[in-house]
C-alpha cells in the first residue's frame, strides 16, 4: 500500500522536481485544478457524504514548484512579508507540491485565493467531523503553530489516508508529531 503521510514542511523539503504519481482534475471546481487521483476520489465521496456538493468548492490543489515560487513572491508584494511567511509555505516546503493537499472555500461568500473562507458554516462542523475516515486532516490547526510552524489555516487539508488520519485525530497530533512518533519506533524496530 502507498504511504501518503509524509511529511513536507521547510525541514522536510521536496526535492524541486518532485512530481505526484497521477493528477486528475479536481472535483467541486469549474477552474483548472489538479490533484493527485486518490484524493479526488476520497474527496468526492466524502463530500457526497456530508452532502456538501452545493456548499463546498477547492479553490486550491496541485502547484509545482515553480507555480509556488511565483506564489511566494507575488504574495511577498500584494501582502508582505510577515503575512506570506505565515500563510504562503516557501517552495519545496509546499505540500501543494504533493498533490496530495487541496484549499477549500464555500459557494456563496468571497473567496481569497491565499486564504478562502472554509468556517462557520453547518457543512464545515460536518465536514471536520466526518475527514478523518475519508483520510484527511486539518493540517494547520490553531493550537499547534508552534509544530507546524505556519499560522492556523482553517481552509487547508491534506490527504493521509486511514488509518494515518483517524490515529492522529485520536492522538490530537499533527503530521509533525506523528512523524516524530513513527520515526521513533521505527528506529526502535530496525536496527
Ligand atoms: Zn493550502
């Protein structure tokens, strides 16, 4: 089975041609935006769930490295600069590298292409309740910052997989922590 819960973050780098297995077009979207096929399906059918399908849209998926390079910058001149390092990950540090994260917004309110709003709404309770035995996790939750090193992002969520998903949630961990955690016992066990 394919392990989706690596962890990418700026002490966890891509490699800059790091490129998913396969992209699809991602659901809920009329614009052109890519993702890898195994979160767009879990994604669907989460959504469907809950039913969300009106309610929820991605604004956000698959960015190369050069995409969030430019991303990186251009935020760096319409916001400056303690806003894109809170919000913008440097390039190579981008899980939207991966393919395996997606940015969500919701039918009917204003949706800013760094920071779409994804709170308030029934469809979100539902959504965060049921995400995690579709495989997906808040990955930047507001009381951990100080792990994941990048501000609370309400809208973005990142592909695991089961069990990956359900253990962190029961642990109240986030990838970082689960990665020091899987890191350990594996290297308790192989030796
Ligand atoms: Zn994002």
């Amino acid at each position: 089975m394919k392990n989706y819960s690596f962890l990418v973050n700026e002490t966890h780098l891509l490699p800059s041609d790091y490129h998913p297995q396969k992209l699809v077009q991602a659901p809920f979207t009329a614009e052109k935006i890519l993702v890898e096929e195994v979160l767009a399906k879990q994604l669907e059918a989460l959504i469907y769930f809950i039913d969300g399908q009106n309610e929820i849209i991605v604004t956000s998926g698959y960015r190369d490295y050069f995409e969030q390079e430019k991303l990186y910058q251009d935020s760096i001149g319409e916001n400056g600069l303690e806003f894109t390092q809170q919000f913008v990950a440097k390039p190579k540090a981008s899980e939207h590298q991966t393919g395996l994260a997606v940015d969500l917004g919701l039918t009917g309110v204003e949706n800013d292409m760094i920071a779409p709003t994804f709170e308030k709404r029934l469809i979100v309770e539902k959504f965060l309740k049921e995400m995690v035995n579709f495989g997906f996790i808040l990955r930047y939750p507001k009381e951990k910052t100080d792990k994941t090193k990048i501000a609370y992002e309400p809208w973005h969520f990142r592909y695991v997989g089961t069990p990956h998903s359900q253990i962190m949630q029961g642990k109240q961990w986030v990838l970082e922590e689960y990665h020091e955690f899987m890191s350990y016992w594996s290297g308790k066990y192989v030796q």
